[in-house]
C-alpha cells in the first residue's frame, strides 16, 4: 500500500477514533504527529494519471486497463471520486446515479450521472450513465445487463448508493425505516445478486475463474452502532455481513467481496451535528477529501487485491484500519447440564472479565 500513502503523505494532528455517530468514542484516542505534505508532493500522485484542473486525466496503462465498472450513487461525493478513480485507472465505467435528494426525493436539474459521464468523456476516459433504481429487482438487472450489452462484460461492482433518514429509535415512522433499509440492503443485494448471477454461469461454462470484484460501502455506524440513526446503523451491519457471505460463496469462481466505511466530506457526514468538521481546509491538506478513500477502492479492484477477500476496512486521508466483526472474548460452561436463569449472575465476571457490559 506504499503507493496509497504516497498520495496521503500527511499525517494530521492528534485525534480520536470516530464512533458511527461521528463522536469521539472514549479510550480509543491516538496521538498522532502531523506534518503536511509540500505542493509538489501533493500533485505529483505516482501514479499513471494526474489531476489537473480538478479533473484525471489519461497518461498511459493503469491499474484497472479495458476492465467494466459499475458504480452506484456515483453522481455526487464519494461515489462520484469512485467513478473518477477508476476511470482514471483505464476502467470503463456505468455510472448509476438516480439524481435524489439525501432523504431519497427526486430533485430537477441536470443529471448528476450525466455530469459524471460527461466529466470522466472530458479527462479522455469512457463512461455511461444509467437512471436505474439499484433497489429495484429488475432495475438492478437493467444495469447490470447495461454493462454487458455495451461493454460486454463486468469486471467491477462498487455498491455505494445510499439514502438518510435519521430518527431516533423511539420516533422512527415506518416509512423511513423501510426506505433506508430498501435503498441500502436491497440496493447492495439486488445488484450484488445480478452481478454474481452472470459471473457464476460464466465461471461454470469456462471451467476457469472469472475476474470479479464486489466493493461495498459501510459506516462505522454499522460496524459499532449509532444513536440517532438506528436504521441506517442496521443496514450499514447488514452490509457487512452480506459481503462476507458473498466471499464466501463467489471466492471459489474468482470472485472477491470486501467493505469499506470511508471517513470523508459527503452529503450526508456533512449532514451531520458533527459535519462542520468535514469542511474542507482554507489551504494545506484536506483530510476529508473523498477522493482519498476513492483510492483504496481502486486498489481492492486490482489484480494488487487478487488475495483479499471477504475483508472490512476503514479508510481516510492517511490511514487504512482493517476491522473485524463480532467474535468471542470470552466463554464459561456448566459442568451440571444446561445453564438456568438464575446459574448465570454467579459467572457474569467470569464471562465478561475486563471486558465492559454497557456500550463503549
């Protein structure tokens, strides 16, 4: 990942780890030197494409050359940089954008996946749009099959479209519980089913693996739960989990499945009580760019990522965490039969030891 630092040289001042709400979660602080990078250093990326003009352009093979990538929510912030990126790289891309508000309401205007498509034409690259709603059954297979009859296969899914309707638990309508979760787990699993669906019968048919890649966009709020937004924290967990089972299925025909649970300046962190933090700097480094975390997407669709499956990560400016889901800490028995209620009060501290019984 040498390169991926090259690109985030600076290290920034002391902080904390975030929880999902985006608060400081206590005990979990690290002091951290900071210096920022020189001008020179921030343009000169490494790499074979260059900004220029707040655009990327083309400069010779990349990592991701002739491969097809769709990208959901791409018309605006992270999935926008996404679609760049790997644009950038040399993949062709479907850009799949509905053109919604953050709370999921149609807005008038002009495309925000045609602007994308024009802007990544504009740097040299090739790209589509698509208006297909990714929650959809037969919208998602739309814009699988839109990938195939152009370009005529799929290498990349990167599943980052995403809606807010933040409540909490107690005031929470039914009809915003049941669009965060449909936009979110039926959006990653409606297209995530199309994608796998034609990637297994084309193994099964070759005899030999395919080159698939399924990114998945999390949150901390997912990964450590979040008050405020329980249904958004639900389906971020959900995500989780169905990306590891899709690794599990789909490693065996060549074909990864990861997470990520970027940290950066988008619609909705900046929609929250928190979101003056994610304001980009008047001058020096921006750590909140989301451009950054756009970067790692484009390494997890690399042949570099070949060996990485099944895996959650959290990314920002000049940091990468691998995070792990739930797994035991501790574990007593009873040596007279089943555990009955009032067994289980006298091994609490045996159970638990060190480890806190209300949330951190």
């Amino acid at each position: 990942m040498a390169p991926l630092r090259e690109h985030n040289a600076p290290v920034c001042s002391p902080t904390r780890a975030w929880d999902g709400g985006l608060r400081p979660r206590a005990g979990r602080e690290r002091a951290v030197s900071c210096r920022q990078p020189s001008a020179a250093r921030r343009a000169d990326l490494r790499t074979p494409f260059r900004p220029e003009r707040g655009r990327v352009t083309r400069a010779g093979m990349g990592l991701l050359e002739d491969r097809v990538a769709i990208v959901t929510g791409a018309g605006r912030g992270l999935g926008r940089e996404e679609a760049l990126a790997l644009a950038a790289e040399g993949a062709r891309v479907v850009v799949n954008d509905l053109g919604v508000s953050l709370a999921g309401e149609v807005e008038t205007g002009d495309s925000p996946a045609a602007l994308v498509v024009e802007e990544i034409r504009q740097a040299g690259g090739t790209a589509i749009a698509n208006g297909d709603d990714v929650a959809d059954w037969a919208g998602a297979g739309r814009l699988v099959a839109q990938a195939y009859d152009t370009f005529g296969r799929l290498d990349i899914l990167v599943n980052n479209a995403g809606v807010l309707r933040d409540r909490m638990s107690f005031n929470m309508t039914e009809a915003e519980f049941d669009l965060v979760m449909r936009v979110h787990c039926k959006g990653h699993y409606a297209t995530s089913h199309q994608a796998v669906r034609r990637w297994r019968d084309a193994a099964k048919a070759t005899g030999a693996a395919v080159y698939g890649r399924i990114i998945n966009t999390v949150s901390e709020a997912g990964l450590y739960g979040s008050a405020g937004n329980s249904n958004y924290a639900m389906a971020k967990a959900a995500i989780a989990a169905l990306t590891q089972s899709l690794a599990r299925e789909m490693g065996r025909y060549g074909v990864t499945s990861n997470f990520m649970a970027p940290r950066a300046r988008t619609r909705m962190t900046l929609s929250t009580p928190t979101g003056s933090m994610f304001e980009a700097p008047a001058e020096g480094f921006d750590p909140w760019n989301p451009a950054w975390p756009a970067q790692f997407v484009v390494f997890l669709a690399s042949e570099l990522a070949s060996d990485i499956n099944g895996q959650g990560f959290v990314s920002w400016a000049n940091e990468i965490e691998l995070v792990s889901g739930w797994h035991s800490i501790g574990k007593v028995a009873h040596t007279a039969g089943a555990f009955m209620a009032r067994d289980i009060p006298g091994r609490l501290d045996e159970l638990f030891g060190s480890s806190p019984r209300q949330p951190a």
